[in-house]
C-alpha cells in the first residue's frame, strides 16, 4: 500500500470518529448514541485495517476483527438495557433517563 493509500484511510477514519464524536456530544436520544459509539469504533478499525498493510504478520487486522466482536457484544447488551429501561419508563431520551433517575 502506497503512503497516498494510507493517507486517504486515515482521513476516512478521521472522518467516521470525528462524525461519531458530534453524534455523542450534540443527540439525546439513546439510539443515536449507539450508533455514534458504532462510527468511533468503525474509525479506529479503519486505522488498525490499513495500518497492518505495513506489517508483515497481520497484528492489525487481528485487533481489528477483536474490536467488531466486542463492539457487536457491547451493542447486544446496550440494545437489551434500553428495551429493558423503555418497557419500564418509556423514555428514550437520555436527558429524561438521567431526571427519571434522581427522583
């Protein structure tokens, strides 16, 4: 892979965490927090992925499908405590989450 390769990698990963930090910061929604995790973690895999090109055993790529199976396990067990926490409340909002329980 050529260094200009590379260069486009990185900003595509820059790109998908940086979408995924505004995402976090700026929703309220829970789903939507969910989903910027998503980007954070697909960015950092962009990175891993294209920087084990320059390295012959492949520690890289290994890392990389490490981080998906913990990312599917962390969304699994997100996705329940919402659907627990919506039956109950029916909120979604974290805003209202977070006032829901202070009182």
């Amino acid at each position: 892979m050529s260094e200009q390769m590379l260069t486009y990698y990185l900003y595509l990963a820059a790109f998908l965490f940086a979408s995924g930090t505004y995402i976090v910061l700026t929703r309220r929604s829970a789903i939507f927090v969910l989903i910027g995790v998503e980007l954070m973690l697909n960015g950092a895999n962009v990175v891993l992925a294209s920087f084990s090109q320059f390295d012959p055993a492949m520690n890289g790529q290994i890392f990389a499908i490490f981080a998906v199976v913990l990312t599917v396990c962390e969304v699994s067990i997100a996705l329940a405590i919402l659907l627990n926490i919506y039956r109950k409340s029916r909120v979604s909002n974290l805003d209202e989450l977070n006032q829901i329980g202070n009182t």
